[in-house]
C-alpha cells in the first residue's frame, strides 16, 4: 500500500507539479512549493500517502545523531515566513502556519534541517531572491533570513508532533560583530526552543550566511565562532550542535575552525552554505547552490577530513554542496563526509530527491560487489 501510494506520488509530481513549478518564476515556485507543502501539513492523511517508507533506507550515524539515512533536507526550505517584529510573530502562531513544510517534508523527504531561526523575526531581501539554472543544474538566492525568530518558531514547534528526524538551524545576528553579544545571542536562541521543550536531534550554529545585506562577507573569525560554540554547547546540553559554514575560507582558517569546533566540543561541521557570487547578466549579489558550488564544497570536505584525521579529531563531516546524485553522494562520502544535505537537488529533482539519491547510492554499492 505504501509503495503503492508513493508511486502515485511521483505520477503526480511528475505530470502535474514538476510542470506547473518549472514553468514559474523562481520565487514564484518556491512560494507554490510551500504553500502546497503548507496544506499538507494540514491533511496529515495526505502527507502520509506521500511519505517516505518508514522502514530506514541506510541508518547513518553522523555527529551524535542516527539518520534513517545519510540525505538530509539542508536549512532554507523549512524555516517559516519572515515577520517585522516578535509580536507580530508570536500573534500569528496562533492563527497561522508560521512554519509550512512542518509537517509535510519529513514525512515526505526524511531527515530535515529547519531554520535557520535568528534570535529576532527578519523579513530577508525585498525584490527576486530566487534564480535556477536548470541546465547547470544551479541555484542562487538572496532570501537574507526571513524566519519568524527563535520565539514564535519555538513556541509554534512546540505544538507539533514533529514526526521523524530533524534538527534546528540558528543563525548568528547578521548586524552583531561583537563575539561576546553573538554568543549570548545564538544561545539565547537555542534556549528558547529548550524552554519551549522542543527536542530537535541536533542544532546546527549557522556562522555562514551570505546572503543578507547587512552582513554580507558572514565573518567567521575564531574568536566569534569559539565564544559561539562554547555558549551554544553549554546551552543545547544533550542535543549534539554542529556547525555550519562557508566554501570560500582559506585552507588555515578552515583549519583553526576545526580547531575551535573539536575543543568547544561541536560534534560536525555542515560544509558548506552557499558560495557568493553574481547572478548571470546582472550586478546582483546572491550564494549559489547546486552544481556551481559542488567541486568547491567537495574541496572543503577533503580538507576538513584531512585535519581530522591527521590531528585526530572526533568532530563528523556533513557535506553540503550540489549533491544532485548517487555518485555526487559517493564522492561526498569518499571524501569523508559521513552524510549529506540537500537543497538544490529537491528544485531539480523533487520531494524524492533524498530517497533517490540514497537508492542509487545503495544500487552503486551493490554494483561494486557483484
Ligand atoms: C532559498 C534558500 C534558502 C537558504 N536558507 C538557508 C538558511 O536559512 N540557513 C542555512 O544554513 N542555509 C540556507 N541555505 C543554503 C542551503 O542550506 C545549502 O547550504 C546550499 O543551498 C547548498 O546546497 P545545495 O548545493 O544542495 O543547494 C539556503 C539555500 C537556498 C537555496
């Protein structure tokens, strides 16, 4: 019955939704998206007659965590609507779906990262935040943060029965540069979900993001990632914290990065976030995801799992970067990633994107051994 309705699913997807999202703008598509995803969470019924099989495809153990499998949704899909001001957030949990996608995409996707929530709401960019090249198979955006802040996401999150894996993003105040003030502020954060008594299975500290306007290099010096990861460690307790960050570091920062990470006790390093660049035939700044970042975060992985191992250090890989495929999971895998995120593939290739990915990596491992 399952298979048979998820089947189904992809008929669906593929006649009438994939259609429908390709021939919207960008931005258009990616409001469709959510939307769509948002009314599922609404119809639990219809979100398990598009869910994944319950049974784990490939358990993966990666930073303190056990996955079904070794795909996971990266942060930037599920992470709520953008609000001015934190009552105005927190009056519309009540009313509204602040989070969509809540629900519906790890029942459909597997593992998910929400967020990335910032201590305060933001609304992100105005104007196109959304570009994809479909035959470079690349995506851009400029969202810059638009989330409901850590209190209405804590106090929405906390009244849902959250089914399957899945951690929560936080990202460092774009305007704030003091290490000190960061750390109380990504701590505070995090302490609103604990309060609230969400569990995600891990938090991932967001040190890298390059796409809003008031911070758009996203520094990431030692000292704010080590005053970051030391308050964000003490204040998760038993949740397991990763951390995520940039592909266009130097090889010795990625180096003293680590250094921080493994003593303030980070148990992965989420690699990468997006590599900022120019929109094609514009003068417009946005990161790109996808296969433009993929070579680039692939490096990054290479290089983290080097150190790791030459210093030996227990802090886990996640690659993030392009993954499109079974081989592109090989690759990330082979490198020393020990799981992967995904964003770029679910635009090219769908809510089953994690599932598929992970079966033809599977298939390829079964090849190897016949
Ligand atoms: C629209 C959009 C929003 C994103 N928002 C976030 C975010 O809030 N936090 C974060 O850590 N990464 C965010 N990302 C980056 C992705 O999580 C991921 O690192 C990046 O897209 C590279 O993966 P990909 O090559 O599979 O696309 C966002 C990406 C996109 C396309």
């Amino acid at each position: 019955m399952a298979a048979a309705s998820r089947r189904l699913a992809r008929a669906l997807y593929s006649a009438v939704a994939k259609p429908l999202l390709f021939a919207a703008y960008p931005d258009d598509a990616h409001k469709l998206t959510l939307r769509a995803a948002g009314l599922m969470d609404r119809l639990p019924w219809l979100a398990r007659v598009f869910a994944q099989e319950e049974q784990p495809l490939r358990p993966t153990t990666v930073g303190g965590v056990t996955l079904p499998q070794p795909v996971i949704v990266a942060a930037g899909l599920v992470k709520g609507q953008g609000f001015e001001t934190e009552d105005a957030a927190l009056s519309a949990v009540g009313r509204s779906n602040v989070i969509p996608g809540w629900r519906s995409i790890p029942l459909m996707c597997g593992p998910v990262e929400f967020g990335s929530f910032t201590l305060a709401p933001r609304v992100g960019n105005a104007g196109t935040v959304l570009w994809r090249d479909v035959n470079g198979l690349t995506t851009m955006n400029r969202v810059g943060l638009k989330n409901p802040g850590s209190a209405a996401a804590a106090e929405f999150l906390s009244r849902q029965p959250i089914d399957g894996t899945f951690g929560i993003s936080v990202a460092t105040t774009p305007e704030v540069d003091d290490p000190t003030v960061q750390a109380a502020h990504v701590a505070q954060a995090i302490g609103r979900f604990i309060e609230e008594g969400v569990r995600p299975d891990w938090f991932t500290v967001n040190l890298s993001c390059p796409n809003t306007e008031q911070d758009p290099t996203a520094t990431q010096t030692t000292a704010l990632a080590s005053a970051v990861c030391a308050a964000t460690v003490e204040r998760a307790g038993t949740v397991p914290v990763w951390v995520k960050v940039s592909p266009d570091l130097g090889d010795t920062q990625y180096d003293s990065l680590l250094e921080v990470f493994e003593d303030n006790g980070v148990r992965a390093v989420v690699a990468t976030n997006t590599l900022p660049g120019i929109v094609p035939s514009t003068d417009i700044r946005a990161g790109a995801g996808g296969k433009r970042l993929y070579e680039r975060a692939l490096s990054v992985v290479l290089r983290l799992y080097a150190v790791r191992e030459r210093r030996s250090y227990s802090v886990d890989i996640v690659g993030c970067g392009g993954v499109m495929n079974g081989v592109d999971l090989r690759a990330y895998l082979d490198a020393g990633a020990l799981a992967v995120q995904v964003w770029s593939a679910l635009v090219f290739r769908g809510p089953f994107a994690p599932e598929d990915i992970t079966r033809e990596y599977l298939e390829i491992l079964k090849e190897g051994q016949s």
